[in-house]
C-alpha cells in the first residue's frame, strides 16, 4: 500500500486507511532509533530539501534526522540564508529548487496554503511542515501514534484540546485526525481564542476548562502563539494560566490514566505547570520521540521506500 497523492499537505485530505498505513510504518520504523548504528539503507541517493521559512527546532531537526536515518541527503535551507532575504518570489525559489532534482521538499511557511501551492509548480512530493494557521499534518500523526501506543486504540477516546485554538495549525490537524479515527473531540479556550463555526470540523467547542477536563481520556495543551498575534487575546499570562492553564487541581476532574500531550515549545506556568509537564501522566517527550518515526514513514510512503522492499 501507498499513500494515495503526491504530497503530504494536511490530514484533511487523508482517508482513515491512510491514517492507520502511516501510523502502522512508523510503528515499525521505532527500532531503528534504539540501534546502535541508527541507519537503513531504504533511501540511499535520494535527496531531501528543508525549506523552512519560520524558526523550529523540534520540527525541523526531526525531518533531518528522518532523512537521514534512511541514508537520504538532507539539505536544510532557512530564509534567513536564502535568495528570499533577496526578493525572490517564492515560486521562483520553488522552480529553482526543483531544478537540482531533489525528490521531496518539505516546506514550513506563515502563510496558510503556501506547500499547496508548491505542490503545482513542483514534480517531486512536498510535504507540510506547518503553514500559517492551516495545518501541521507530521504533528498530528505524532499525537495520534503517542496516543495509539499508550491506550491501545483511538476510537472512543474522549480528546481534549485546549488553548489556543485559533491560531493553531495543530489543533485543526489534530481534530481532523482524532476524528476521523473515531475520538471525541472538544476544543476549548477563551471565547476570543476560538474560532467562529469550528465545530464544522467534527469537534465540541466550549470556553470552560472544567468542561474539557471532565472525563477526558487524552489531554492536549497549546501554546500561546503570540507571534501570530497582532492584538491581545486575553489580559495577562497570570489571567490566562489561572483559568486555562493545566495544573495539578485540574487535572483531578480528567479521567484516571489521561494522558498529557504537548506539541512544544512549553510556556511553563502559562499553558502548562511545570508538575504537570514533567508529572507521570506527560507523554511530551514521547511525541518527540515518534515525530522522528512519523517523519521516516511519511519520507518511505511519498519518495519511493514503499515501492521497494522494506528492510528494517
């Protein structure tokens, strides 16, 4: 089996068996990071571009890694180095790339819609690594495979997710997925931090903390993204941590063996308490650990490994 497009550019557009195919590769792309040598050959002489126009750490560096544990050349391009620090359009940067024959690109761009439109003017796959507020779809496939491992199944599962929803392409990603798997999901946070009609993506909205706790299997913190914010969306960090802010108390209203997610990088005390992030019910560090998995299955199903024969 293989995925069904080109491209990777949001769960949207994925189908369940798409869903599950991804999940179950990177299942079996784990145990290749506990080796020594942390390397297979299912990609050797293939090249991948990084092509991030926004800072990341975990995102990035885990796409790196990926590639290369497949033996594929990584080549990592930020703006800051690039001919856009120059004027150059976008597509002309596309076109230029895609000239050196590369045979996936992935793409992290502010505005929404950008590896969409890369995806027309390139022949290689291009992969979504977080444009605007769109979608986030490798952090979503991360949760739902952190998810999958530590209760056994999605479906059923009550999910909450919480903060800032507005601005977050993770949220979205993840209602599309958790949904289409078969979770309940309930999105909550300041009236102003949710948007208008998102319960047309399959969700429960709400603006109470307590709500969205109350008997939650899986709980999912957001950052407040205040670079996406050109105006006050809540009076203080104190305020906003005092009423949407997980800590301990709070945390006694969800269900027995929740499980906290987060998709980084933490605001300790705002979003998060510090006893909570590092607390036993925290499964952070775990996402971080199967993005790497995640990564390595998207590179195997979009740039030929799924066509070959898979030695792991």
């Amino acid at each position: 089996m293989k995925l069904k497009g080109k491209d990777l550019l949001g769960i949207e557009g994925l189908d369940r068996e798409e869903i599950e195919l991804l999940l179950s590769t990177a299942e079996s792309f784990k145990e290749v990071s506990e080796r020594e040598i942390k390397k297979v050959p299912t990609l050797r002489g293939k090249t991948i571009i990084n092509l991030f126009y926004e800072p990341s750490t975990r995102t990035r560096t885990s796409f790196e890694i990926a590639a290369k544990r497949m033996s594929a050349d990584a080549v990592n391009i930020s703006v800051s180095t690039s001919s856009a620090s120059k004027g150059e359009t976008l597509r002309d940067t596309a076109m230029n790339l895609g000239a050196m024959r590369p045979d996936c690109i992935v793409v992290r761009h502010s505005s929404s819609g950008t590896p969409e439109m890369l995806s027309r003017y390139l022949s290689c796959p291009v992969v979504n690594a977080g444009d605007g507020a769109h979608e986030h779809p490798s952090q979503a496939l991360l949760d739902m495979l952190t998810v999958r491992e530590r209760k056994g199944a999605i479906e059923g599962l009550k999910v909450s997710i919480i903060g800032d929803i507005v601005h977050s392409r993770v949220a979205r990603s993840n209602i599309y997925g958790f949904t289409k798997m078969g979770a309940e999901v309930t999105v909550a946070g300041p009236p102003t931090m949710l948007p208008v009609g998102i319960e047309r993506l399959g969700c429960r909205a709400t603006s109470s903390m307590e709500e969205a706790v109350r008997g939650a299997d899986v709980i999912m913190m957001l950052r407040i993204q205040l670079e996406r914010q050109s105006e006050s969306f809540f009076p203080s960090a104190r305020e906003y941590s005092r009423l949407y802010g997980l800590d301990e108390t709070k945390l006694k209203n969800a269900k027995e063996g929740v499980i906290i997610l987060h998709p980084g990088p933490i605001n300790r005390g705002v979003e998060i308490s510090p006893e909570v992030a590092d607390g036993p019910y925290s499964v952070i560090l775990d996402q971080v650990t199967n993005g790497v998995a995640v990564r390595m299955a998207i590179f195997y199903l979009l740039v030929g490994g799924a066509r070959e024969e898979h030695h792991v």
